[in-house]
C-alpha cells in the first residue's frame, strides 16, 4: 500500500511540475496594432512610440519588415518594438487604445517581430 501511495505521489509531482513549468515560448506575447483604430490615430502614436524608445528602422524601405507599405503592419512593428523594449520599466501595450497584446506570433516572412519573453 505504501509503495502504490509513493507512486501516486509521484505522479501527482511530476504532473504538477510539467504542467506550471511552461517552456518560455509558451510566455511570449506581442503588441500589435488595433485594426479598428483610424489610420490618423495609427500613425500619430506610431511617431510617439518611435521618439521614445520604438526601433523602427525594420519598417523603412528595403527593409524586414516594410511590406505590407500599411499603417496598420508599421505601426504593430513599432509597438511592440516599444512595448518589449519598455515593458520591463513598466510600458504596456496601451497606445490610447490602439493596441492589443497578443500570444500569436505577427511575425511573416523576412520580418521577425521582437520578444522578450
């Protein structure tokens, strides 16, 4: 009985170790643009986020990340570039409600989006 008990005990802790011990991928999150969000708006807190901390330089021409040539593809580059390099001093993926976080990968193609995990 005792050696059934141990057993079911150690079952129990392996199941509980594997289950909330997630690898890190399963942790990653992005910011990502609002497509309900006007352009106008878009494009506004897109400039923000780019003179405060944002890399926007994979959403220039011939690079990463510039096609699709739309708001709402550069501006989801440049928020979640602010938003991973940020959150750790508290940022989040507010954006005056232009933005969400998402656990779904927006990467495409040649244009990798950042993470911190």
């Amino acid at each position: 009985m005792a050696h059934a008990f141990i057993k079911i005990l150690l079952l129990i802790t392996i199941f509980s170790i594997t289950s909330t011990h997630k690898s890190d991928a399963q942790f990653e999150d992005w910011c990502i643009a609002d497509e309900q969000t006007p352009d106008d708006e878009l494009r506004r807190v897109m400039v923000w986020a780019s003179e405060n901390g944002a890399d926007c330089s994979k959403i220039e021409a011939n690079q990463p990340c510039f096609q699709p040539n739309t708001i709402k593809d550069h501006a989801s580059v440049a928020f979640n570039s602010y938003f991973q390099r940020m959150k750790a001093k508290g940022a989040t993926c507010y954006f005056n409600s232009a933005a969400f976080v998402t656990d779904l990968d927006p990467s495409h193609g040649s244009c990798k989006f950042e993470t911190q995990g």
